[in-house]
C-alpha cells in the first residue's frame, strides 16, 4: 500500500458514507436520550464510531432501536449541507454541548483537532446539518441520505471509551457501527468477523496448550507452557540464523539497573508512567528495564571504536517490562512482560542508507516466510509542539533525520506512509503494520533512528580524519516480542502451524497395545532426526487418539497396527484429511525433515 492510497481513502466513497453515518447514528440517539451529550464521531478503516456521554447504559435492544432509526432517516433523502461559522456562532448552536465547547476553543486557538492532534494552522470552523440534526465537522460528507444503502450498514457493539483518550476525564459510551457499499460487501465482513473469532489467539493459546495467564502471578505476565516453549525456541533460532547471517553479534543483559541509567538515556521522563515502581536498596534506585537500548549503548562504550569496526549490530532477545494500563492489556498483544527481538546498529552517516534498507529486507524476508502479504510501512515524524516535551529538543536533527528515512525509502523503493506527531523521543521510525490471513491488522514491528542517546552516553567512533564522532543509532525489531509475534500467529495459521514452527509435528498412534513397542522405537527415530513425535500410549481407544491429535493441530498421525509393524510402515494421516497408507518409515522421516530445513509451508 502506498501513500496515495491511504489519502484515497479520505477522499473516497466510503469514507463519505461511514462519515455520514456516524452523524445519523448521533441524530438517532440524541432522539432517544434529548439530554445526551455528544462528542466526535470519526470514519475508521471498517466503519465509523460515535462518543456519547449518556443518562444510562445502552442494551442491545437500544441498539436494534437505533439502527431501525438509522434506516428511516436514510430513507428521508437528507442533504447534508456544510455552512463555515465564526466561534461565537459555534458556541451559540452548541451551546448546552460542552464536549463540542471545548473543541470549538481548541479549535478557535487553533492549537488541537477533534482528536487533540496538534494543528499546523489555525482552521475554519464548520458544521454540518441534515434535516433538523446538527454537528461540529469538517467533512467530507455524501450529498444525500439517499446515496447510503440501507441494507450495507450494521451497529456492531457499545465499548467504554475515556473523553480523548485520556482516563482523567470522563468515561463515555463508544457506540461502533460498520458499513459498506452494498449488502454483499457487509456480508462477507460479518463473515470474516466470524472466522476471526475462531481464531482468536486466546482462545487458541489455551485449546492448543501455548500460554496461560494466572491470577497470582499477576495480569499481562503470560505462562509458557512447554508447547509455546517450542514455539519461541523455533523463533529465537531462526532470527540467530537471519541476524548471524546479517552480520549480529549476540549479547545478554541483566533485567534491572540503577535508575541512573534511564536518566541518562533519557527514557525517564518519557517512560516513567509506563515502568515499574523502583526499589530501593542501600539508598540506591533500581528498575526492572522496559528496553534494552542503554545497555547496549554502554556494550558499545566498552572499548574505543574505529570506523573500521563499524557498523557495530548488537542483538539480544531481551526480556523487558512495562507497566500497560489494566484496561490496555488484551492477550499476548498488550502485555508487562515481554521478550523483544531486539537490535541496536552503530553507524556512520555514510552507513546509514544500507543499514536501513538491510533491516527493512530483513522484513520482507520474515514476511514472505510466514506468508504475509499485505503490510504497510509507515514512517513515524516528530510534531515541533513536542519539542522538548515529548521529543528531544533539536528541529535541525529531526528534519535531517526525517529525510534521511525517506531517501532511503525512496532509493530502496520501498512503498511508505507518513504519520505526523508518533516518532519515538529520540528521533523518526518506521512503525509496521501487517495483515493476517483473514484480513486482520496488527502493529508488529519498529525500525527506529536514534540520533540524541548516543551522543547521552558518549558514545564515539575514530573517523577517517582521526577526529571522534558520534554514530547514529538505529533500533529494531523485526519479530516484534514473542508475546505479540504468536499472537499474530495463532490468528494467522488459526493454529495450524507450519511443520517447522509446530509445537508437536508427529503424533504415533498405536491401534492396540500390542502395538506400542513399534510405536515407541519409531518415537524414538522421529525424535534422533530431529523431529518432535510422541507416541499415544494411553488406554483411549484408536479414534480418540486420533481425535486428540487433531484438536491439537498436529501436522501428522502416523497410526500404526499389524500390518506396518509387519512392513516397517505407517499409515499416514495429515492434519488437512488426506491420508496416504504403506508409507516406509524412513521416506516418511525425510519428507519431514526436508519441510523442516526448508521451513516450508507446505505439508
């Protein structure tokens, strides 16, 4: 996806509907409740949202209400009719709506939008009216109620959601709705909504045995169990091969430190809302870490470096822990401790062009593995409001850098977005977004350029002239955390995983008891070659051995009885139905081998 793309979508059909909507969604509920009050209600990639501040909680009868409201007031065949007003006038028609109040004195200082995005300029101030119904917005709209089709739009679900994002101020009701351009098209996204449920990672992760959360141990701090355990050994081994391949060299560092550090690098004043308390010990400070960064900055500083030596890459699968909001955790996604697939390259200016795009090729090679085919690279900017606040205070280096990234974009022909006011403090970054089979969306990874720390720690390079000179920084990771990459996984391949990733690849079924000991001797085959089989040596009966093994998902049964004992054979059953008898044991163990070396998606 490209840049044009994402601005065609503001511009396009469907953005007008969905924004439309969300207005005659409004009109409907302020029918209902005369006393609400309501706020903003913005399109999104699948429908649109409106924010109320109500007299009660909505049922799902409200709902069905709502949306019946919703198709009369299509079939009025309203214009909707946008008129600029001055702030006074605003505040006049708006004038028993505080939450539009105080987006009209934002708006009129022209310092934050609806969204409490800083502003560039100070903006003109619309409204837009369709019947008898008004609201504060800036469009766009369709021109009339009769271009939106009645039978493409459905409300999906009434969520909590905090006045702008901010928990000080008021909790109001989120009501969402989704539409489309014809009946069709909702349709085959109610049944995409449907199949994402089956493949919901969390209930994945506990049918297929992967993870556990448990009270005592404490929200968002997940449990490996030993089949997630073989899934983040599969991973970790394979980012060694990429990365030793890329030219890394591992390190390890310890999961705390003297507060001393992170008011060096600087993440204290950033970070602190989101990193454990301190203890103290001896009158000293010490933090759990929620990045591994300054310790591989003080790696670097271990001894004096040349350009010769350059590019330094410091890679470590560091777990980190950070204190996530309560109503922020979901799952694997959104959880405090974590183990991050992370690297920090040291470079010269010169450098910096071909270590980037190597890390972005480093992407792609992982995407095309896992057979992910949609992502989006999105370039993350500073905002020069947050100068000194929330970024470093340098314009001169955030303009340098920022087009830094982009020539490198540009010259890799690498396909990007823009996102204003999300860069890291320390400098841009290229934030991925990718899509699961299904059409899911996920924030996986970061490619970040730190030009501020380095300089923190005094970190310094001898250049060609003999002179010191500090590197720039570059931070990523591309598998994300293990935490959210099998998340993404679960939902990805619903759970059925690629032999090579697969927790258990081979289950051995004996027909009888009399078969076990051929089972056994073929477990213990499997298992010398290199591939994880169990024999089912329980007292359940054949079929629900059978039954077991594909709940679980496991790739392949090789069920056994008189006649493979015999020929030194099994009968072969693969995880998608097909079945194969007479197949020789050793044939059998270097197909599987061969999938496994070549990480194949293949069964």
């Amino acid at each position: 996806m490209d840049q044009n793309n994402q601005e065609r979508y503001e511009d396009s059909e469907l953005y007008r509907i969905r924004h439309s909507l969300s207005h005659i969604m409004a009109q409907a509920v302020l029918e209902m409740f005369p006393e609400a009050k309501y706020t903003i209600g913005p399109p999104v990639e699948n429908g649109f949202y409106y924010d109320f501040d109500l007299p009660r909680t909505l049922t799902p009868e409200d709902l069905e209400k709502i949306e019946k409201r919703m198709r009369q007031i299509v079939a009025g065949k309203y214009d909707f009719v946008r008129k600029v007003v001055s702030a006074d006038e605003a505040r006049r028609i708006f004038a028993n709506q505080p939450y539009k109040l105080e987006l009209i004195n934002d708006l009129e200082r022209g310092e934050t939008d609806e969204h409490g995005q800083p502003l560039d300029e100070k903006p003109e101030i619309s409204i837009y009216t369709h019947g008898n119904f008004v609201d504060l917005c800036r469009g766009p709209h369709v021109q009339n109620t009769s271009q939106i089709n009645p039978s493409a739009f459905k409300l999906m679900s009434v969520a909590g959601a905090y006045w702008r994002g901010d928990e000080k101020n008021p909790q109001l009701q989120r009501i969402y709705g989704t539409a489309w351009r014809t009946k069709e098209e909702l349709e085959r996204y109610l049944q995409m909504l449907e199949e994402a449920k089956k493949r919901d990672h969390r209930k994945l992760g506990r049918d297929l045995e992967i993870f556990i959360f448990d009270d005592e141990v404490g929200p968002g701090l997940p449990l490996w169990l030993p089949r997630g355990g073989v899934i983040i050994e599969e991973l970790e081994k394979l980012a060694k091969e990429m990365e030793e391949q890329a030219g890394y060299q591992r390190v390890r560092t310890p999961h705390l430190t003297k507060e001393d550090l992170f008011l060096r690098s600087g993440h204290l004043p950033y970070y602190a809302e989101s990193m454990y308390p301190p203890m103290e010990l001896e009158g000293v400070r010490y933090y759990v870490k929620p990045m591994n960064c300054p310790f591989h900055h003080k790696i670097y500083a271990a001894k004096p470096r040349s350009y010769r030596d350059l590019p330094v890459r410091l890679a470590e699968y560091g777990t980190c822990y950070r204190y996530e909001k309560s109503g922020e955790l979901f799952g694997l996604m959104r959880v405090r401790s974590m183990q991050m697939n992370d690297a920090h390259i040291y470079c010269s200016e010169e450098q910096f062009e071909q270590e980037f795009l190597a890390v972005v090729e480093l992407y792609l090679r992982y995407f095309a593995l896992f057979g992910i085919e949609k992502y989006v690279m999105r370039l993350s900017t500073h905002h020069k409001r947050g100068l000194g606040k929330k970024y470093v205070d340098n314009e001169r280096l955030w303009l340098k850098t920022e087009e830094m990234v982009r020539n490198a974009m540009r010259h890799g022909g690498v396909p990007f977005v823009e996102a204003a006011d999300e860069a890291a403090f320390y400098g841009p970054k290229i934030d991925v977004q990718i899509w699961s089979a299904i059409g899911r969306e996920f924030t996986l990874a970061t490619n970040q350029v730190d030009f501020a720390v380095p300089e923190r720690f005094n970190l310094t390079f001898v250049n060609r002239h003999g002179e010191e000179e500090t590197p720039l920084c570059i931070h990523r990771a591309p598998l994300s955390t293990h935490e959210r990459m099998v998340g993404f996984l679960l939902e990805h391949y619903a759970g059925n995983f690629p032999v090579w990733l697969s927790p258990e690849q081979v289950r051995i079924i004996p027909i009888t008891d009399s078969h076990n000991e051929y089972a056994r001797q073929l477990e213990q085959e499997m298992r010398a070659a290199g591939i994880r089989a169990e024999a089912d040596l329980g007292q359940d009966r054949m079929n629900a051995k059978i039954r077991s093994a594909q709940l679980l998902k496991i790739p392949y049964m090789a069920v056994v009885g008189d006649q493979e004992v015999n020929s030194r054979t099994i009968a072969l059953r693969r995880r998608d139905g097909s079945r194969q008898n007479d197949v020789p044991v050793q044939a059998f163990i270097e197909q599987v081998k061969e999938r496994i070396r070549t990480r194949s998606a293949e069964l």
